[in-house]
DNA sequence: CCCCCTGTCCTATTGTCATAAGACAACACT
DNA sequence: AGTGTTGTCTTATGACAATAGGACAGGGGG
C-alpha cells in the first residue's frame, strides 16, 4: 500500500511529523507563529521535502482558529518555495533549511540539554532562561556583526526565544 | 514626600542602564517587545528597584516610534506594579523579578557562550540556533509539567568547550 | 461517472496596534 | 510665582489580524 504518488519517492509519514502549538502570551499573530514553526522544523530536519503538513481542516480542528489563518500560514510558506499545496492531496515540504548534519546537531541538542539542566537547577524558570538565552544570543551576534566562524549568510526573519 | 528612600542622592545613573531595541520581523507589537524588554532585565539583574526607565519622549525619539506606544508599555508594566511613572522626573523601577544571584548568573552565562560558540563553529546561523533552543527548551519544560529539578548546586560545566 | 476530500478564494465584521496632534497634571528648579 | 520637564490622557485615522460564512477548483476512490 504505497501511498505516494508516482513521483520519484515515497511518504513514509501520512500523519505529519510536526504539531503546530499556540503561544497566546509571546503576542505573535497566530499565522506567524505557524510560520516559524515549521521553518523551524525545516532548520532541524524535523520535517524534508516530501514531508507532508497537517491538513488545513486538521489544523483548524485541533487549534480552534480559521481556516482563513491557516491558509495565509501556508500561502506564505508557498509564496517562500517551502512547501507546496495540492488540493485534494494535502500540503508538502518542497525544500529544507537544514544548514547542519545530525550528528552534529544531535552533539549540539545534548550539550544544551545540559545547559537547560544546570540553568534549572540553579533556579532559574522557564522565563529566566528564554531572557538569558535571548540576551546572549542577541550580544553574540550583536559582536560578530554578521560574520560567523563559518560562511553562511541569511537574514530572514528571527523569532525571539520568548 | 516622594518615595525616594534616600533624598539627595539615589542617582548614579541619569542615564538608564537598559536601551530599548526593536525587531520588526518578529511581529512581536511594539510596546509588547518594551515590556518584554523590561521585564527579561529585571529577571537578569540588569534592572533594579530605583533604577530609571529611559524618558518617554527618549525612546520616542531613539526608536521614531510614536509616545502613545512608550505609554502603553510602561502603562501595562506598572499595572504590573513593576515599575511606577512620576510626572516631572521620570519612570522608576518598583520590584525584581530577579531569581539567582549574581554569580551563579554570570557562570551559566559563561558556559552558554561556549555552547553558543559551538553551535556557530558548527554552522549554524542565528535563526538555526533560535530554532534549536526553543525546541529544547520547549521540550524540557514540556517533559518537567512546571517542577523545577533545583536541589543541588551546579558545579559541572556544560560539556566542552571553555 | 459521482462523491468526498483537499486546498484556495471571497466578502464582511470585529478587535487590536500604531500613528498624529493636541491638551492636561504633577514635579523640580530658578 | 513662573517656567520647563515629564508622565498621562483624549480623539481620530489607517493598517493589520482573525473571525464567520459561504463558494469554488483540483484530485482520488468507489
């Protein structure tokens, strides 16, 4: 039972693998938050090209919001060559982001994980690391002026970790 | 009297030790990133009770923004009881939302730096390690259900880099 | 073929954000 | 007392976000 059509490939996920949540509080239109939240997973290699989204009606149903906001999420992620919408198939993953091998990203995740572990422990909440990781984050590359120990340059949209 | 504990001198800085920044692609409104801005430096330590709040008319003119939104920011943080506005001389700062002491601060500090110094040796730019630490972090508060783990103290450093 | 599912589009309405321009109230200093 | 500074408030206007409700178009399976 293959699922995917006759293109070059195969599926392997019909249920997508990324789950859109809402941040009331963080003050981010609604439509954005999706955004990010899927250029994210793209940046992490949650989701690759072929990848398929949750369906819009699935969205509206599981976030109670308008299908009309879904839909300017995901024609702005069109509109960028990010995914693509097939009606009466669903919406894909066109392109990735992904900038980093697993590997090094799952060494980076665990060496994070760490961190978080330590900033709890000495008493910080949730809160108190978002504004520590935010403020360093914005001096690091406040000091490097654009230019990383690698090359590499984008300047898209940036979404503070709060 | 005015609430000033000391009368002649309580100053130190005219000038405000907190400089208010703006990101139009995070579609965080405006006032909101004020708020947000104010209140991660209270949490840091950056900010405390006495300190002084950039004059209204300041920001006004160092972010061309328009004085009903400085208002509304420092409206909704003093409704907070953070911060309190007195007409003739300024915006003060009322309460912390300081949680660890300096020290400890400044050693997460420093081992975040190392992590973030990894992460951009590794490749990844800016929005890449946004996107790996809200996931992370969003994962580790999400497994935690809002208990903090603090019993001991850190000592270890974060693995790798010094 | 027909029906259902999918993404997409339309109009209208409501609420919030940000702006302009001006006025007022409390305070410090001369 | 008078002047200048500072925070606060009012009114109006334009833009955007999100909603409701309905309609249309492409694709697949019975």
């Amino acid at each position: 039972m293959t699922i995917g059509q006759g293109d070059s490939e195969q599926v392997g996920f019909q249920v997508s693998p990324i789950e859109f949540r809402l941040d009331p509080a963080s003050g981010v239109p609604t439509y954005l938050q999706l955004v990010h939240q899927v250029e994210h997973a793209l940046r992490l290699g949650y989701l690759k090209p072929g990848d398929q989204l949750p369906k819009v009606r699935d969205v509206v149903a599981s976030l109670a919001i308008n299908p009309n906001t879904v839909s300017k999420a995901y024609r702005e992620l069109e509109t960028k060559g990010l995914i693509v919408g097939r009606p009466g198939q669903g919406t894909f993953i066109l392109a990735t982001l992904s900038q980093v091998a697993l590997p090094e990203l799952t060494g980076l995740r665990r060496s994070l994980r760490g961190w978080l572990a330590k900033a709890d422990t000495a008493g910080l909440d949730e809160s108190g690391i978002a504004a520590l990781v935010a403020s360093e984050l914005r001096d690091f590359y406040e000091r490097l002026g654009g230019s990383s120990t690698r090359s590499g340059a984008a300047e898209d949209e940036t979404e503070g970790v709060a």
